[in-house]
C-alpha cells in the first residue's frame, strides 16, 4: 500500500512541472515597445503650414546662385569664398548700406555677423547669433550660420544653422530687427515643409515678383541641390487635424510631389510658372541701353550717393535731428531709384 502512494506521488511530482511549462508556452507574448516619438517633428507636421510649390529646379551645388533669378530690388547675392558652396553666400541690400555674411570665428564655427557701410569701408557690427552651445550633439562641423537673405522690408531675415532644436543638418529660420534696428530678436525655425532631416538652406524672398524659394538637399546627390519655388501668402495658413490625413500631411511635408499642393491654387501657380520663365529670362537677357543714358544715370548716381554719405556723417557725429533723418531717409529712397535706372 505504502508502495502504491509512493508511486502516485511521484507521478504528480513529475507531471506538474510539465503541466506547468506547458501553460507557460501558451501564454501571449509580450506587447511590443512604444514607439520613440520625435516631438519635434510632431510639433511641425502639426503645425506644417500650406505652401503652394508651383516649379523646381535641380542645379549642381556650385550653380546654385543661377537658380535665383531675383529682380535688382531683392539685393545681391555673392559666393563667400570664390563658389564654395560650404561657406555659403554673402548678401547685400539693394540700398548698399548693408552686408550679410558667415564668418570663421575659430578652427570650428562659423557664425552670421552684419556689417554697415560707411562711404567705401565697411564696419563690422560682430557676429548676430551666438549658438555654439546649441549644436547639434555628436555634429563633428561645429555651428553653420550661412546663406543670409534680408527682405525687401529691411527687418525680415532669413539664414540657415544646425542648432540642435532643428529637424537635422542645417535648417532654415527667420528673424526681425527690433525697434531700434540694431538687434534681432531670437530666430525662429521657419518648419515645415521648408526643413527637413537633410540640409535646408538659402531661403530668398523677392516680393516684386510675388515669390520665393529656398534649397534643399533631401533626395539629391551629394553634388546636387534641390530649388523649390512657391507662392508668397499675406498670411501664414496650417492644416487643420481633419483636413488631411497622416499620410498626406508626412507626404506634404516631404514634398514628395509638388502637385499635390496645387489643390491650394491651381490657377495661380501656372501664372508664377510663367513669372519665373519670364525671370530666367530676364536674368540672361543682355543689357539694352545705350551708353550715353547709362553714363549720365551713373554720374547722377555718384552724385547723390556722395550726398547721401556726407548726410550720413553728420548724423554719425552726432547731429541727431529729425530733419536730417527725414533727409537722409528721402535720398536714400532716391538712391535707390537711381540705382533701378542703372541697372
């Protein structure tokens, strides 16, 4: 008898385990991670403004400034360093009185810093934005603040940097002169879709013809950039949550076709593709006038740009009246008519 229970102890003994590993392998497996959400592109694509992108052009890196067929209004563009395209451009107001570029501040950065005309030399007002401690961590370049571009208006900047608040590389952002012209306040990521992880830059905006455009290098060879076109809006439009899906909204922002932003106005961005045409061809287009008008619009041109200096010491020296700003700021308003005859 003793023997019998023996026997069936053991047997539960042995079996229990078994049962036990067997339920154990038919349980659910475990519930996959979370994703790793990226609040920064949430953030934009949330807040991805609607931009009508009407053309676009693919040009090498070192013809890039040929892309931008801008009216003589729009200031002039210039490589910083004989076509290299890593040190970006230099830019200079339509007035002259005013110049934008990327200075190498140690073995490592390079920063924007603006400087001010006075007769023929330039003073330099030092370097804008100081982001250094921004960088992007683990980026070997240090800070880039390049491709410079100030508005018609004269207080809308925009330029590019790789700060680590960006979407990757260099990112485009805006900024304004404050209320005494001299200070900017902080920039501001201009978002999507103009950024993107690969390298946005070299926003311009030329109100004359009613558009702007900016370059990226998303999808593009290594010695290739992107030029996108698009239409100016008096106001910045978002997308609603329910008006496009997720998919559409990443497809936007990716720019994966520009078509599909033409749903905003299809009409118009035919019109700017003739605009931009018509730019291109200006932009080739010889000079038509004859030389003895161009001479005596470049003598009136001298003329009144040396009464625009010696007004401009004065008020330097210290002669701070309101007349002579009023002065000063109807000349320049002149110059910068003679200046269109010119050209």
């Amino acid at each position: 008898m003793k023997r019998l229970i023996l026997g069936l102890l053991v047997t539960i003994v042995t079996i229990a385990p078994a049962a036990a590993q067997k339920k154990k392998k038919t349980q659910s497996p475990p519930p996959p991670p979370a994703p790793v959400v990226d609040f920064k592109t949430e953030q934009m694509l949330e807040g991805m403004e609607k931009v009508l992108i009407f053309d676009s052009l693919v040009v090498h890196k070192r013809d890039l400034l040929r892309a931008y067929p801008l009216t003589p209004g729009a200031g002039s563009l210039e490589w910083a360093d004989a076509g290299h395209h890593e040190q970006g451009t230099t830019y200079v107001t339509y007035y002259g009185g005013e110049r934008y570029q990327t200075q190498q501040v140690d073995s490592l950065h390079c920063l924007l810093t603006r400087s001010l005309r006075f007769g023929e030399e330039w003073t330099n007002s030092g370097v804008l934005f100081d982001e250094v401690e921004n960088v992007a961590e683990g980026d070997s370049l240090g800070l880039r603040q390049l491709f410079p571009y100030l508005m018609s208006d004269g207080v809308t900047l925009y330029f590019a940097q790789n700060i680590a608040e960006g979407l990757g590389g260099l990112d485009i952002y805006m900024t304004r002169k404050g209320g005494d012209s001299r200070q900017f306040y902080r920039p501001e990521n201009v978002g999507m879709p103009f950024n993107s992880p690969a390298d946005d830059y070299f926003m311009a905006i030329d109100e004359e013809l009613g558009f702007g455009c900016f370059a990226t290098e998303r999808n593009q060879s290594a010695d290739s950039v992107c030029v996108y076109y698009f239409m100016l809006s008096e106001q910045r439009d978002t997308y609603s949550a329910d008006e496009i899906s997720r998919e559409q909204r990443e497809s936007l922002a990716a720019i994966n076709r520009i078509s599909d932003t033409w749903a905003i106005d299809a009409s118009q961005a035919m019109v700017l593709r003739q605009k931009l045409k018509e730019a291109f061809a200006r932009a080739a287009a010889p000079a038509k006038e004859s030389t003895n008008s161009r001479e005596q619009a470049q003598r009136a041109l001298v003329e009144m740009e040396e009464s625009l200096l010696r007004l401009r010491q004065q008020w330097h020296g210290g002669r701070h009246s309101s007349q002579l700003r009023d002065l000063i700021l109807d000349l320049e308003q002149r110059v910068a008519q003679q200046r269109k005859v010119v050209r």
